[in-house]
C-alpha cells in the first residue's frame, strides 16, 4: 500500500503519476487532478480537458479567457 500525497489516505489501489520529471503518489483521480491540474487564470477552477492559452495564460473555456481580455481592454 501506498500513502496518497494529497489525502494521506493509505490505499492498496493507489497509483503513480509522473509528471516533470517527478513521481506522485495518489488514491484518487480526484486528489490527483486537485494537486497536479493548472488553475484557470481567471476563474481558479482547476483545467482537466484542454483549455485554452491565450497570453501566456491557461484558462478552462474561452468565456474566462475572453472576459480577461474584454476587463484589460476597458
């Protein structure tokens, strides 16, 4: 078993995640995705799909990225 780095729950079903070159330690998707997943630049809501880069920034759907830009323009 294998203590998740996230929840500290010990779990015989927890899995590896290598990500920059370092390993990480999880039960979950969910506590993986909550400590590995970028936030959105505008919203802080954490990016599981795609997203979308526009200067630089991540956010998770074109509406944050668009109101970043329509609240610098103004």
């Amino acid at each position: 078993m294998a203590k998740c780095e996230k929840c500290g729950n010990d779990y015989k079903g927890s899995f590896e995640v290598v990500m920059a070159g370092e390993t990480h330690t999880y039960d979950s998707f969910e506590c993986a995705i909550a400590a590995l997943a970028p936030p959105c630049a505008h919203c802080g809501c954490k990016i599981i799909g795609h997203g979308v880069q526009s200067n630089d920034k991540l956010f998770c759907c074109n509406h944050c990225a668009k109101s970043v830009h329509l609240a610098a323009a103004s």
